[in-house]
C-alpha cells in the first residue's frame, strides 16, 4: 500500500460482520442482536432457557477471537453461527455431564438418606423371590427353561436361538409358561 492509497473501506457492523477496529458499543450492540438471532435459530426447545447463556458463551468466544486479532478480521453470519453451534454442543455435553437432582424438600424431617432397602422391603423381596422358585419349579421343563431366559432379560427370538427351538414353539413356550407363573403366583396369593 502506497502512503496516497486511502484507507480500506469499513464495512458496517451489521449482519454479523465486525469492524476492523475495536468494538464499540454500537457494534457490541449490533453484534448482540445478530448473536441472539443465530441462538435463537441453532437452540432447541428444550435448551431453550439457557439461550441467554449460550448468547454470552458466543459473545465471549467472539470478543477474544476479535481480540487475538487485534481487530484486524471480520466475522461473517457464517462464524457467528458456527460458533453459536459450538456453544451449543459444549452446553449440551455440560447438560449431559452434570447430574443434577430437584431438591424435593428443604425440611429435616425426611432424614438422611438411607444406603440400604428397609428391612421390610428386602423381607418381602425374599419372599417373591421364594414364590417365584417355588413356582418355577411346578412347570414342566421347556416351559421352564423359556420363562427362566425370558426373565433373565432375553427376547422371546433369544430363547428360540439360544435353545436351539423354532421361533413359534420358543413364543408359545415362553408365554404359556409366564400365564403358569401368573397362576401358581396368584394361588400363593401373590399379585402385582
């Protein structure tokens, strides 16, 4: 550039764009309102009360790129949103990190919270899980073995794999066996 040429022409500081210069307050200002414009259009419903959050995270993101280059740069709507996106995945994955857990009360009377099931509880689980066996061992064996699998977790085509059945013997099995469950359960006098 020759000491004659004049100055590169300023863009102005809307739609995104920054000025070569340090910001001013009109800039910040204009800056801000395209930044809550792209938030807006980047957040999800569900995000949608930490918006206010994500504009700062932005405009902080924005701010300390303008200053590491010494105001020598423009940042077009493109970088705006991009960095709006950013902010967003680092706020999700902050979302999804955190657990956080409603205060139910405030008050001393719920006590400290108890690490083991109450006596009661654990007494009656023992029992169920008598009755069960017990019942268990009234149905015959491929009905057995089926409900034992399905209860274990595995899908009604997982037993049929895993016993080497058809997948309609495997089906019929297993929900056969289950309504004989239910029944030895109710004659125990055991219900849901």
């Amino acid at each position: 550039m020759d000491a004659q040429d004049p100055p590169p022409a300023r863009r102005p500081a809307g739609n995104g764009a920054l000025p070569h210069s340090p910001l001013t307050d009109d800039d910040y200002g204009r800056l801000r309102v395209d930044v809550v414009r792209v938030v807006a259009q980047v957040c999800p419903g569900w995000l949608g009360s930490r918006a206010d959050d994500l504009v700062q995270a932005v405009l902080i993101r924005v701010v300390e790129a303008q200053r590491k280059r010494e105001g020598t740069g423009e940042f077009s709507t493109f970088y705006l949103r991009k960095a709006a996106h950013s902010a967003l995945v680092d706020e999700i994955r902050r979302c999804r990190r955190r657990q956080e857990v409603a205060l139910q009360s405030d008050t001393e009377e719920d006590g400290p919270v108890a690490t083991q099931p109450d006596p009661e509880r654990l007494s009656a689980g023992r029992q169920l899980g008598r009755a069960i066996r017990d019942c268990l061992q009234t149905l015959v064996r491929p009905r057995r073995l089926a409900v034992v699998l399905n209860l274990q977790g595995h899908s009604v085509p997982e037993v049929g794999r895993l016993l080497r059945w058809k997948p309609k013997r495997a089906e019929n099995l297993v929900y056969r066996g289950l309504a004989d469950l239910r029944d030895c359960l109710e004659r125990r006098g055991v219900v849901p």
